[in-house]
C-alpha cells in the first residue's frame, strides 16, 4: 500500500473507487487502525459515488511508530491541565490533523468530505477549522468537543475497558478485546465471533498498544475546542449513539451546538460501537451531508 511522507514521518494509506469521484476521507479514532473502516463498507461507499480515503493514524497500524518518545505518564497529564497548564506531549492531535492532509496532498486532492469517529472525529474537527480551504464538509461521530464540564466517563469503566489485560500471548489478547468490545457497545446485540474476527486481522496486522498510550495524551493534551468550532462553516452532521459511556452522549449535542447550522442524530441504543443495525442510517446520513456541499 502507498505511504504519505509528511510531518517527516509515513502514514500509510489505501483507496477505494474512482480519484475522479467524491473525495471521502476517513479518520479513524485512538488505537484504531484504518481496518476497522471495513473492506465491505468502503467498497460499497465507493459504488455510491465516492473515492474513499482510510489511513493509519501516526503512531498505530503502519504508519510511522514514536518509539523514542517513550510512554507518556496519563495521570500528570491529566493533571497538569486540571491546573490549566499545557502539557508536554509526544505530538498533538494538530500534527495528526496535518498528517492527514498529508495524505490528501500524496493524492492530490485538492478538496474532500471529511468523517471522524471518536478521536477520529476530533481529529476531523480540527481538520475543518484548521485547513477550511480543504474541506467540503464534516461528519462527527460518537466525539466531544473536548469541554471539561461536560458528563465523562468513570474512572471504574474506564478501567474496565483499557485496563491492563491479564495476559500477553497472542490468543490471549484476542480474546480478551474481543470481550471488552460488549463494555461500550450500547443495547443491541454484540456479536463476538464478529469481534473476534476483527481483533484477531487487528493484532495481526500491527499489534501496537504504546501508540494508544501516546495518541491517548494527545487527545487529553488538546483542550477544549468549542471556541474554535464556531468558525466551521462547511455542512456538519453530528451523529452520537445515546448509551455510549465512553463519550457520552452530552458530547455530541455540545459539538453540534458550537458549529453554526450543524445537524444532530442521537441513535437509540447505539454505545461507542457502529452495530450493522443502524449502518444504514448512520452512512445515510452522511452521504446526506455531503450532499449539501458545494464543490
């Protein structure tokens, strides 16, 4: 597959469809890698019209690792900005908002429809308000604006769900995301053979749990964005599942409440999770969206 050099780093990219189609870049959220944009849903996108772009997030799948950086200590991170300072950290979810006009620049796509999930989802805000000249329109999924005052997760799930993993070989793993994957899933069924089909091609492909740790502080590190979403002007879908205890739900309605005109879908029983049940609206939606835009 091809890499973007850009920020003197690799991002490693893939394409589906037609270049001379809608451009549809999909940002991927923290630890994820640009698999779990499926084959199947991206190849369909594509029969739709558009020419999908996923990549690999820096620091995960392959695309370059920040190995020398070392391990960024969460806990003084945390509260560093509890005391309003601005903490150090191995990079920012600026640089990677730059990485992935990196990748557009190695395609040249002069402009594309922007879709975040999760930290992906902030990534892609700050991609809109960052570089608006790049941008056609925005999709923000299951993400926050980063208010400090809004609903959070526990402390107890969050350990539940990234807590450290009582083994280390490979099965182990395996099976052992596949089971925290139910934690955020919301109310419809959760299929763990499915999950761990997926978490078995993930660990394969790069397993790499200390690009977490750091996109995890670079997330933490970047602060409230409500101020700075003001100034998106492109056509916004906001889409947040109603039981998703990672990012709650109160997430969604404050970035869409920033964004002048954005739209808002709260989905029912949907967590932190995309169940195939709603994949129709939800991918509706956004092609709805991007068809507000003028090219």
């Amino acid at each position: 597959m091809p890499k973007a050099k850009v920020n003197s780093i690799e991002i490693e990219y893939d394409t589906f469809g037609d270049p001379s189609s809608k451009p549809l870049l999909l940002v991927m959220g923290l630890g994820g890698q640009m698999i779990a944009w499926l084959d199947e849903r991206c190849e369909a996108l594509a029969n739709q019209g558009f020419y999908v772009i996923r990549f690999d997030n820096r620091d995960i799948g392959l695309s370059t690792k920040f190995d020398d950086a070392g391990l960024p200590n969460l806990l003084e991170i945390n509260a560093a900005i509890a005391r309003g300072e601005k903490p150090e950290v191995p990079y920012t979810l600026e640089d990677m908002a730059d990485d992935a006009i990196g990748v557009l620049d190695d395609l040249n796509v002069e402009k594309a429809h922007i879709c975040g999930v999760s930290m992906g989802g902030m990534i892609a805000q700050i991609i809109t308000y960052r570089h608006p000249s790049r941008v056609l329109s925005l999709t923000s999924i299951m993400s926050t604006t980063g208010n400090p005052d809004l609903r959070q997760p526990t402390p107890e799930f969050l350990m539940e769900l990234f807590g450290p993993y009582p083994t280390t070989d490979r099965e182990g793993i395996i099976e052992e995301g596949a089971k925290r994957g139910r934690l955020a899933y919301g109310t419809f069924p959760y299929d763990e053979g499915q999950a761990r089909i997926m978490a078995t091609k993930a660990y394969d492909r790069s397993y790499y749990p200390t690009g977490f740790l750091r996109q995890a502080a670079a997330a933490s590190a970047n602060g409230n964005r409500k101020t700075k979403l003001a100034s998106i002007t492109v056509p916004t879908l906001v889409i947040h599942g109603r039981e998703d205890p990672l990012i709650p739900f109160e997430g969604g309605i404050d970035t869409a409440e920033a964004i002048p005109g954005a739209e808002l879908l709260i989905i029912e029983g949907m967590g932190h999770s995309f169940p195939p049940e709603v994949a129709p609206q939800i991918w509706g939606a956004v092609i709805a969206n991007t068809n507000k835009s003028i090219s």
